[in-house]
C-alpha cells in the first residue's frame, strides 16, 4: 500500500518536471512565431506577449528584402553536393575496410588514423585551412564550403 502511494506521487513529480522542461522549450518558440507576426511598432510595446495585430506580409518581407532565394539555392546546392561527397567518400571507405578485413598490425594502424582524426580540435586546422583557401583563391566559392564541409566531417 505504502509502495503503491509512493509510486504515485513519483509519478506526479515526474509529470512536473516534465511540465516544466515542456515550458521552457515550447515558451522561446512560442514568442518567436509571435514575434514573426507582429508589426514593426508593436515590438518595443509588446515583446514578449500576443501580437495586437497580426500581419502576415512580414514573411514576404524578410522573403523579398532578405533575398532568401539565392539563400535558399545556396543552401541546397552545398547540401546537395556535400550529401554527394560524403556518401561517395564513407562509401569507398567503408568498403575498404568491409572488403580488405585489415588484420594485425594494419586494424592498429586504421584505428589509430581514425582516433587521431576524431582527437584533433578544430581550432588548430581552421586558421591553415583559411590561408590556403585564401592562397588558391576560394574565398567565398561554393567549391570552399563543400570542401570545408567534407574536411570538416573527415576530419572531426
């Protein structure tokens, strides 16, 4: 009986804290979507509480003025490309490694190329990486960001 009456106030405290991991994250979404909705005027008045009016051109605003196409197109062309490149490179790799069955000394020295590979931070390959970028001149090329995006992932 004890037990049966500590299970449900277990479960209560639970559903509370539940509760109040739910409103911390739906609570910030909430105010953004009314935020995205409000009048100019209507932010310093009413940040954080329900738009008086609400006003739907705002989205075609920031479409329009924020030229969200060619973001847009930009967006899918280094996805596209990167899934491309990744997928082709951990293909190969994983095959080699399927197909050969590294034995011995070999298995030592494929998993110590992947624990250094994953060991190395960021930061001390970005500033390198930035120079010979600048050097062969693929500063704000697509070709830097696929590049970036695949060294990134090989790499980290």
């Amino acid at each position: 009986m004890a037990t049966a009456r500590f299970r449900q106030r277990s479960s209560y405290v639970n559903h509370v804290i539940l509760f109040s991991f739910a409103l911390v994250i739906i609570l910030p979404c909430l105010v953004l979507i009314f935020n995205s909705v409000k009048p100019s005027s209507e932010f310093g008045a009413n940040p954080l509480g329900f738009p008086n009016e609400i006003r739907f051109m705002n989205y075609y605003d920031a479409w329009v003025n924020g030229n969200y196409n060619q973001i847009f197109m930009n967006s899918f062309i280094l996805v596209v490309g990167t899934l491309i490149l990744n997928l082709t490179v951990s293909g190969m790799a994983a095959f080699s490694l399927a197909v050969l069955n590294p034995k011995g000394i070999q298995t030592a020295i494929v998993g110590l190329y992947l624990l250094v590979g994953i060991s190395i931070p960021a930061q001390l390959y970005i500033l390198p990486l930035f120079l010979m970028w600048k050097s062969l001149s693929l500063l704000d090329t697509i070709l830097k960001c696929l590049t970036q995006l695949r060294l990134g992932r090989s790499i980290n």
